[in-house]
C-alpha cells in the first residue's frame, strides 16, 4: 500500500472511530477526542488514556492501552485494520479494551 492510501484509510479509520465512540461518550463515562491526527480516549477515575495513531514509514495503526501496544496492519478481506494476534479489527479491538473499565459499553 502506498503511503497516500495508507493515509486516506487511516484517517477515514479513526474519523468512523471518533464519530462512534463521541457520540456513544455522551452515554457512558470517558471522552473521546482528535488531536494531531490522533485518537485519544480518556477516562476519570482512575485516570487512564488510550491513543490511537497512524504509523505511516509502517503502515500501520498503532493502539495504546491498558499498558499494552497493538499493531493494526490493513486487511484487504475485511476493508478494515486489523490485529494480526488475535484478528480483532480497530473497532473491535477498541471495544474490547474500552469494556474492561466499562462493562456495558456498545457503540
């Protein structure tokens, strides 16, 4: 993949994601915010951040939570980034790390 499309697929990724998680932020107890080109979501108490990045010279995005990294290459198959481990893509993967400090948490 090509830098100029790893970028347009990474930004329409993390906007879709951004879009999700603001508006069902509204409904449970964190917030989701777009910073330089990056995803972060934060929660109050205990305090806790997840940032969500593209890593272009990889082509990759890059996942930061609950004291771990995931690396998310892009899947052709699925038209989504995806974790190679355990096959979870962005939105997935998200959710899952989200539900372990919100149980209930859907988009």
């Amino acid at each position: 993949m090509e830098d100029q499309e790893f970028q347009l697929r990474a930004g329409e990724a993390l906007e879709a994601l951004h879009s999700k998680l603001a508006e069902a932020s509204g409904d449970f107890e964190f917030d989701a915010d777009m910073s330089a080109g990056a995803l972060v979501i934060e929660f109050e108490d205990p305090r806790e951040r997840f940032v969500v990045s593209p890593n272009s010279p990889v082509r990759q995005i890059w996942v930061s939570a609950h004291v771990q990294s995931f690396k998310l290459d892009w899947d052709e198959t699925r038209g989504a980034f995806v974790h190679g481990a355990t096959r979870e893509s962005l939105d997935e993967l998200i959710a899952s790390a989200i539900r372990k400090r919100v149980p209930d948490f859907t988009y």
